[in-house]
C-alpha cells in the first residue's frame, strides 16, 4: 500500500502507462469543473448531452475537414455519441474556426460550442478542444504526457486519456452527480478498463 501510494505521487512520463491511482486521480481533477471557470459545474459531473453534434467550419477551412473527421470517428468510437459535420440546411451546433497561430479555445454556450484551432497547432487542439468539448473540461498533470495536462506536446489521446474518455461515458455515471456520488462508481469503472486492457 505505501509502495501504491508513493508511485502515484510521482508524475508518467513518455510511453509508460501510469498507474490506476494516478488515472482516478486525473479524471476526478478534470470531471467536475471547467479550464478558466473553477468550479462552473457547481462540482457536479458533467458531459456532453446534446444530441446529434453537427459540426461546420467557415468555407475558407473547408481543407481542415479530412483532419476534423479523423478526431471527430475516434471520438465517436469512445463515446457513442452521434457527430458528424452537418449537411447542407442542418443547423449546426458547433462552429470550428482556425487562426494562423497562437492558442486553442473553447467556448460553451446553451446550445452551441464555438473551437478556436491555432493552425500551428492544429493536430494537439483539435483532438485536446473537441474531446474537452464532450468529455472533462479542466486540466491537470496527474500524469504526464496527457491531452488534459496543459503545455504537453503530445498530439493524441494517450492510452490513459482514452481510458478515463471511456469511463466519462460509461452509462452507471450520471450528469449531476457530486464528487462523492460519482467517485466510487468511476474508481470501479476505471478499475475495470485499466484491468481489461493491461
């Protein structure tokens, strides 16, 4: 037990997949607020809800299109959530914008989310803005490289990111539920594909 309890306060780094208590450690510092608002889910578990996600970018990135969908079918994948670009006259609900450089943004509104995608930068953010858009909101380092650890140069979801995206969409989790509700349901989740897949 000790021996658990010092690895997990060490940060993963390269291609090494970091222990169970360090993943339940990442998920519960990204699930229940949101990147630059705090707490703006009252702590409270979140994901996206709004069914189907159509997807448009401005006609001047319409060659931007082949790279959104390979993040958009991996999401989907993970999730089960139905997204897709949308099709002419369907009203979309997320509107992706590219500038020439700099950061990455997202921003939720009622029914839309609005991506910023630097292009220098275009392969980390996109799959970094648009997982955050569905899934977990805030950053942390628990572990290291991670989508979710902010100034991480990996471009991808790593084995571990993809382990807590599935736990974030397993169906015993519900929207609302508090830390305390929502924690030992998502140690069992995780417990059970960090299991299945070492």
């Amino acid at each position: 037990m000790v021996v658990a309890l010092l690895l997990a306060a060490l940060p993963v780094r390269a291609e090494e997949r970091p222990n169970y208590e360090l993943i339940v450690r990442q998920f519960e510092a990204i699930s229940f607020s949101a990147e630059g608002g705090g707490y703006a889910r009252q702590g409270q578990f979140d994901r996206w809800h709004i069914n189907p996600i159509r997807l448009t970018v401005a006609r001047t990135d319409q060659d931007r299109r082949a790279a959104i969908e390979t993040v958009l079918r991996d999401l989907r994948d993970i999730s089960g959530l139905p997204m897709g670009f949308a099709a002419s006259g369907e009203k979309a609900n997320v509107f992706v914008t590219f500038k020439p450089t700099g950061g990455c943004l997202m921003a939720i509104g009622r029914n839309h989310v609005e991506v910023t995608i630097a292009r220098d930068r275009q392969e980390r953010c996109l799959w970094a803005e648009l997982a955050q858009m569905i899934g977990p909101t805030n950053d942390a380092c628990m572990y290291r490289p991670s989508l979710f650890c902010d100034g991480e140069t990996n471009t991808q979801m790593t084995w571990a990111d993809r382990l807590i995206m599935k736990a974030t969409f397993d169906p015993r989790l519900q929207r609302g539920m508090s830390p305390a509700e929502a924690m030992p349901i998502a140690r069992t989740v995780l417990w059970e594909l960090y299991s299945r897949a070492s």
